[in-house]
C-alpha cells in the first residue's frame, strides 16, 4: 500500500471511532490504546468467533473461567516469570535514556542477539563500538528490566504483587477447582479471555506491541501417556485435511525461510509436531484465523529454537499473518507446556495438583509409601527432631516423592531433608489408579493483533476510490444501518422518518446492531456506512410508506433489492447467517 | 436463612463451580476471587443484561467503549482521586498490624465516624481509649492511605501509573474522539464495562468488598441548560410511572430509616432528584436490578449527605439490595458529577473538552475575546516578557477565560498571571454558537455485587430439600441440559447415547447454552442441573429412538413434556425469550 493509502487507514480508524491512541490530551502513553464505539463492536464480536472455534463448538471439551488480574509475586515466582520474563536493557551514560539492548545491536550492528547472554551482548557492544543513537554517549553495562508491571497489595510494604502477563496462571492456580466443578475428567481445556499487562521497554508499531491487551487463551490439560489415542476421537478427517504452513525447525536449520504447505496429517506423520493435542489445536486455530477474512497464504506457522522458545515450553510454534504495514506479525503461540506450571506451583505451594486416573478395574499390586525414617532423623537432628518428625509426618507420601524428585530435599522448619532420611514401606494392595500431573497444550492469541489484521484485510478501495471495509458479516461491527429517505412534503418526511426510526427499533430489538443515520445527502450516508463495513444499507422512502417495503443495499456489490418489512427482521437474519455480502 | 444453610450456599458457589477465593492453593489473597465454569457464565450473561438495559435498548442514546486498566498518574491526579481516594488508618505500635480507623472506632467505640477529619478522628481515638484488638498495642496517630495499586509505567524511575479505580476516567479523557465518531451531537451516554482496581485495607465479606472487580459505568454527557427540556423526551410516562423507593436527605436528617415509595414523577415533581437525566437513569436502573430478579421491596435509593458524597458529586443515590447474608449493599452509584471532571482535565491538560453548541440561527452580538496585555507584562516582566507573550499568545480566548475562571490565573513559563494582565477585546459578530462544558450524569455498578444478590436471591429449597438455583431464564448458565435415559440393550443404549449427543450439539449449534450429562442416576443428574438452575432438562430414552420426541422437564414445576426433536430448537427459543421457569 502507499503511505498516503495508510494516512487514509489511520485517519479512518480515528474518525470513524475503531481506536486512537489513550491519553492524547496529555501527550497519550506509548503502548496503550482505546476502543471508540466500532471498535469495541469489532473487539467483542472478534472475542465471540473465538469463542465459537476454542469452546463452544468444542462441546464440552472446554469451559471458561475467570480469575483477577492481580496476582501476588509467589504465583509468578512459582511460573518462572519472575527470574525469566525480563529484556535485556542498557542505559545511555550520558542522557539516560534507556534502550533494549537486543533492538538497539540490531539497529546499529545489524547483529541478531536474540538467546545470547548478557556477557555476550555487552562483548558485542564493546566490539562493534555500540552507541547511544540520540547522543553518542557511552551505554550501561547490560541488565535484565523485568517486563511485569509491579505494585503493592494492600496496606503492608513489601507484599508484592503483579499484573499478570499472562492469563495462563490462572488456570493453573484453580486447575483443581474447576477439576472438581466439572467432574474429575480429562482432557480437559479452560479458557480465559482477559487483559494482561506487560511493560514494554518503549512499544511502538500500533496495536502490535501494547503495554496493556487482550489474552485469549486455553489451557488443554491431558494424559501424556493417552495423549495420541485420546486426541485420535477428535482428530477428524476434516481436520487431519486442514492445510497448514509450517516453517519447521529442520527447515529453519537448513536455512530455508519460506513455510511448507501441506495437510495437517502429514506434518503428524513426519514428526514436525510432537504432540497430537497441540496438532488439533494448530488446525482448530488455522480454522479460526482463516474465518476472520485472512486468507491462506498469509498465514504460517513458525516453529521456535529451543533458545527462541518461552522458559516453560518443550515446543512452541508462532502463528504469524502478514501484515502490509509491519510484515509478518505473530498473532497467536501454540506451546506444549509439559507439566512444568502443575509441577512449579505444586513445589512452590506443597499443593496437590495431581490428577487421579482411575483404571478400568484395580490391579493387584505392591503399594509403595514413603516414610520419613525416624531413625537416622533423631540421630541427626538431635533436639530439633521431634518438630522435624511432627512437620514431616504431616506430609503424604506423593508430596515427598515429589518434591525429592524435583529439588533432591524436603523442607520443613527450615531443615532441608535428602532421600537418606526417607525409607520406602512396600505392602500388597489393591491399586485403584495413580496420581498424575498433567500436559498442557496452550493455544494463545493476542486479540488486539488480530483486530489489526482483520482491519487492514478489511480495508479495500472501491473503483471509484471509495473506502469499503469488507468485514466477514459476523465481525461488523453494525450488520445493518437505516437511512430515511426525506422528499417531498413535510407530513411526508414525518412519516418516512418514524417508519425508519420504528425499522431501526425493531432491528435493535431483534438484536441485530444497527445504526439510524438521517444526516446529509444519501451518498454521504453510504460513504460512511462503507467506512464502517455494513453490510446492508436499508433504506425507507416514499415507496415503504405506501406499499410497505424498503431497499437492501449489500455493501460489497452495490446491489439493491426491495423487500417487505414484515419480512426484513428474518431476511437479515439470513443473510447474516449466511455471511452473505 | 439459618447458618447451615449459608454453609450449603457457599458449599454450591464452590462445588458447581459459580466462584471462590483465588490462589487458594498459596493461602488465598483477601478480595479476589475466581470465577468457573458456571460463574463466567452468570456474569457475562449479567452484562449482556445490563447492554439490553443501558445501551441496545437506549437506541442511539449511548455507545459502548474500552479504555486501559493502567493509566498515568496525571489523569488520577486531574480527577482528585489521587488525593481523594483515600481511607484512614491507623497503625498499631506494637504489633505493626494496620486498621482502617473508622472500622476500628465504629466497631470498638460505637461512634459513627464518616466525613470527620483526621485530626477529629484521633481526638476520638485518645478520648475513647481506642486500643489495638489484637494485643491492646497504642495506635499511630491516623493517616490517609491512598486505595490505588500504584505502579510504574516504561523502564524510567517514578514514571507513576496507576490501576484505574473506576472506568469514568476513560470516558472524559476520550470524550472528544467519541464526540467526533459519532458525529458532534449531545446528550451522549458513554458506557464501558471493564475491570477495576481498588486497594483496600482489608476486605471481608467475600464478594461485596473486592480488591479488583467489574464495573458497568455510563457517563451521560448533556447541555445542562438543556436538561428539563430535553429528558422529557425520553422521561415516557412508563418512566415516570416506575415506582422508587428512595431515603432522601431531608428524610434522612429528620431520622427517618425507612425509604418512601413513590412513582418517579412524584420525587422529580417534589425536587427530590435534582436533575430530570439523573431521574432517568435511576429509572431505567431499577427496571435492570428488578430484571435480575431482586423484588422491588428489596431495594431502594438511598441519597448521600454531603460529606458521605465522593469529591466530584453533587447529589448521589446509592442503590442499594437487601442481602440476607450482609444487610443493605451498595451495587449501584447514581452520581451527578456536573462539569467537574471535564473541567479538571481541561485545567490539567490544556486541551479544549468542551462542546460547540450551535444556534438554529446565527445571532449578531458582540463577540468578546481575551487577549493579553502587551503594556503591563511588559511592564512587570521585563526580560521574561517577550517569552510570556510568545507562550500566552498561543492559548486561545477560551482557554485563557477558563483559566481564570478556575484558579484565577493563567500559568506561562513558570509565570502565573492574575486577571489584571488580560483584556478583553469586544467586536460585533455574527455568532453560530457557543461552547459549553456537558454536564454528567453517571450510573455505575458493581458487576460483582449483583451476581451475588442474585446467586443469594436465586438459592432456594424445594420442599423435598432440594437445592434449586431459580435464576431468571436469561441469566441461567446453561439454558439446558441433556441426558440420555439408558436401558435395554447395549445396542439400544448406544443408540439413546448417540441420538442424545446429536440433540446436545444441535442445541450449541443454535447458540443455547447447555451441557450434556450421563453420570449416575437420572435423580442426581436433576440435583445439579437444578444446582445449576437449568430451566429446561431434556430426557432422551428409548422413546425417543422410536418416536422422534423428548421430554423437557422445568426447573420450578418439574413439570414434563413430550415434544418433537424436530421442534426442539424453536420450542427452547420461545420458552427462553418468554422467560418461562
């Protein structure tokens, strides 16, 4: 596109109310945007497609919760996004401006520094003579800023807190609770749909990298050792069809830049997806992003290098939508989380977040317990032994397994106990099930990217240079729009426009998002409603008021049709339905 | 209802997965709370309820936005909060636990101590005795602390932000942008649903005291010279027929506890409510509480006296529900908060925020604009003149009258001056209009609070014992269920098995919530739908394999049935928008 076609996207975006940047009456805050009235319709019926593909359309397979935004350090320190969620930053000397270090290398050294450690940046630095691009001046010596936004939670100092930056933890810290809400079964996936926080060091590109956005997330959580014949059910032929783009790792490797495409059977086949629950999901959400208006060949999956992935995943692939303005953008992530986050919040809070999995019938078998071993512990720990004995006694024998398998002790009143102090008891039982901590697949798409996406794919120019945004009928933010059309006498003109306002009241009521627009000439009116992607016009004239029908004008082909008021309300319905334009 | 009771309603709000308290697994945090399965979709079916009420069926009347959580001191700081928007507290000196100082006197002296200074607060606390709770420590002398999360925004040091504690802010600081998306008419009702934070000292009482929760906010922007004429308009006699139930001030001041009930007409025509939008809102507000299910008689308005009002307000009724668990709650605020906020954002950003009301005809008159005084700055400033005059000259007429208007002075270069370095400047003109600042009216609730009087109002015994959750069919989670009625023969059964899955889908496919349910008994599968208060269940049996037909059993009568498969979708249709239980 040309740079006056974008000064037309933007001042469109702007004029017509879809977003413009917050604060602006006191200089606006980078990274940080409102919704006007078209945008916050766009956002939510975006928000709803979504929920379409992710929970309702999986029938039962996922559900959606809710938990706060807030969230105290333990839960974060637990994640690992205390200790890992940071960029590397360096300050000028001399200004003090502060820069990331990895955008500023990039930009005056045109060296990739993406997975490298501090030291080896500050080489760089030193090396290529890196400078403060303002003034020159000498920079810092490198250091991790973390990226959350920090506070405090209630009157106390020191009880900190977060606005988390991801939704993710959520599921995790309730996984037990929503668990037992829908009755103990896997698989398993819960949603969240809600804001996150993360503060950018200084964001630019638009509504591609915001302090402050929309997560829509899903945490899938399923039996590792079940993982390839449970997902079998639900990977459908039609789904195993479904094409996707997938820049692989052997590829990248191999220094091939452009994406395979093929079926998603084959990918499973070959191995380039290494669990089948995260192979249902790609389709699911190629599915979804394909239905928002993107077409095919402008989507692709990228697969991450270990050292590119996030702290937590085992394989993480971006789903990336190339944009006209900024390249290709990724708008979602798809990472097989493993048990990392059930496991680190079950050392970090001794909680159970184990999963029973029954067997069909119980197995004769030995039951095996672990026990502290009283023994060695009273000769060891003399006078402090009897509170060691009490503490650790109250801890059951999953937990100690647990926790001697992640860290090698168990911690109680301080006192740090390796596996010498515990004995194993072995004795004939019955076995009902075991206890196992599930895998977690995690589809996650950035909302406010996909609105950008689907805004610049929306936005086309007529023949006649006129703006027309081509939105799937589902995302408009206004389905129809109502127009009067005033002539003749004045009684005349009443008439018309309390038809049209009693025609846009019944659309309303019908729940079909309408707007009356009785302002300047017909053309002007059209005019807007391109620039708002309507798809279909109504018009009321003289005709409706004596023959009782009005005009359809579809947005895309200009066409008109005449149809009976009576009929209208089930007429958009359909067309609507439909995704007729 | 009786304490055991109250177990079992906490009991099912956890159980069914409607809430509980967050991070449970690490101890909980004080005010937040998760939401489940069944819990997010009570609350988003609240907001779809609260959009039917205060946007779509305001036609035109308000738009729907969304701004940041996270917003920069400044704005904060304009709106009084950041020195408003406090409570007092108090530390004590030997232990270091930290009270909210009216809490602490009201509960441990009995005395009633709202709107008292500081200062009159510890002359209470050392007349009275007031002492720690816990160990009888002496208290610190009461300080304000301030209720925001406080963070920092970008990499820089003292960059302060804050959590919003309320979405209002959003609205004034963008209300140009939506002015302009709209096309500059007035009134304008402004609305955004989003998350808040407050910090509180130390809330309790579950979910009516949260640290961070959802707001519903209208700001309804009007020409308050305007205002009787133009609400008359949209005040129908519908309106103004509602029945109130309100304590006001002279009431309240007189000692009178209980509210008056009277139809709206009667508290507009006494002066009750002192502006006729405001009257507006609060009818439509009690049509929405009463929607939800709440019975008139437990609610009702209660005025604020002026030193129970927040800062930018100049008459407030709060709404309030009676809970059986907590007494009186708040869950609506209906504030008049005039011009204030768009006057201090004028003052703190410069930027114009006012409104061009235009004539229906131009009228000659004398046009009078401020300018400086060269003379006198010149005179007083001396070498700092030239560059005063450069800055004050770039202000506009209006900016300079509002100014002086506000603080009595304009601000330049670190230079304030008074009204002496200014004159005005008359010219006859022809005048198209004038600009005003819009007055506000705002309704604002807690989305948490009602879900909770109505999860306490739906919670009723049946009179076998029996919980019964009778939501209003619009806000029951799920609108149905399914559940096959298995007997005979295993071929039979996969057959009643498959035909009831395909019935279950059907029904997701036409958008009406409802889960599917084959575990245990048919008797336990109505304990929790009517636990989920589902107001259709849908037995599918050997019957129906033969027939074609199902039975659809209500929640409230258990009353059964039979109807055609082919029927189905179109019968729930009806039945749901009908609301019948």
């Amino acid at each position: 596109m040309l740079e006056e076609q974008w000064e037309e996207f933007n001042k469109l975006l702007r004029n017509r109310g879809y977003l413009w940047p917050s604060y602006e009456i006191y200089g606006g805050v980078a990274g940080l945007y409102d919704f006007g009235p078209a945008g916050t319709l766009l956002k939510n019926n975006i928000i709803e497609l979504w929920r379409k593909h992710f929970i309702y359309r999986q029938y039962g397979l996922v559900v959606e919760i809710e938990t706060p935004i807030v969230t105290p350090q333990i839960v974060l320190k637990a994640s690992g996004h205390e200790d890992h969620f940071t960029d590397p930053v360096v300050e000028c000397l001399k200004c003090g401006r502060i820069y990331r270090a990895d955008h500023l290398i990039e930009e005056s050294a045109g060296v990739k520094v993406e997975g490298l450690s501090l030291r080896e940046i500050e080489a760089i630095i030193n090396d290529r003579g890196v400078k403060c691009p303002i003034d020159g001046g000498d920079l810092s010596t490198p250091k991790h800023a973390l990226l959350l936004f920090r506070t405090e939670i209630g009157p106390y100092k020191g009880t900190l807190g977060y606005v988390r930056p991801e939704t993710a933890q959520g599921m995790f810290t309730s996984f037990k609770h929503v668990l037992a809400a829908i009755g103990e079964r896997l698989p398993i996936g819960i949603a969240q749909i809600g804001k996150v926080g993360r503060n950018e060091i200084s964001p630019r590109q638009g509504l591609v990298r915001l302090r402050e956005f929309t997560i829509m997330e899903l945490e899938f959580f399923f039996d590792q050792s079940k993982s390839a014949e449970e997902s079998m059910e639900y990977l459908t032929d039609e789904l195993l069809d479904v094409k996707l783009r997938i820049l692989y790792n052997d590829l990248k490797v191999a220094g091939v830049k452009e994406p395979i495409e093929a079926p998603l059977r084959d990918f499973l086949n070959k191995g380039v997806i290494v669990n089948s629950w995260l192979a249902y999901w790609m389709a699911i959400g190629q599915k979804f992003v394909e239905s928002l208006g993107i077409p095919r060949e402008a989507i692709y999956f990228e697969e991450k290098l270990p050292h590119e992935r996030a702290h937590y995943s085992a394989q993480t692939f971006d789903q990336l939508v190339y944009s006209k303005r900024h390249g290709w953008i990724e708008v979602a992530g798809y990472a097989y989380r493993t048990d990392y986050d059930l496991r680190g919040h079950m050392a970090y809070s001794k909680a159970d977040l184990t999963y029973f999995k029954k067997y069909e019938k119980p197995v004769e078998g030995i039951s095996k317990k672990l026990v502290p071993d009283v023994v060695s512990i009273k000769r060891d720990f003399k006078e402090l032994a009897p509170l060691v004995l009490s503490e650790v006694f109250k801890l059951s024998s999953d937990f100690l397994e647990r926790s001697l398998e992640t860290y090698g002790y168990v911690e109680v009143s301080g006192v740090k106990l390796s596996k010498e102090y515990f004995v194993a008891k072995e004795e004939k039982a019955l076995i009902h099930g075991e206890k196992i901590v599930p895998h977690v697949v995690e589809p996650s798409f950035g909302l406010e990217r996909l609105m950008y996406v689907v805004l610049e794919y929306s936005f086309s120019k007529a023949s006649d240079g006129r703006i027309v945004m081509r939105f799937q009928v589902e995302l408009a933010p206004y389905k129809a729009a109502v127009f009067p059309l005033v002539t003749g006498r004045k009684e005349v003109h009443q008439k018309i426009k309390e038809l049209a306002i009693k025609i846009y009241r019944t659309l309303l009521n019908s729940s079909i998002p309408t707007y009356y627009d009785e302002e300047g000439s017909i053309g002007k009116r059209y005019v807007k409603s391109d620039e708002y992607g309507v798809p279909y016009a109504i018009t009321v004239d003289y005709q409706s008021i004596t023959d009782g029908t009005i005009t359809i004008r579809f947005r895309d082909t200009r066409n008109q049709v005449r149809v009976r008021i009576d009929e209208l309300t089930a007429t958009l319905s359909k067309l609507i339905n439909a995704n007729i334009q």
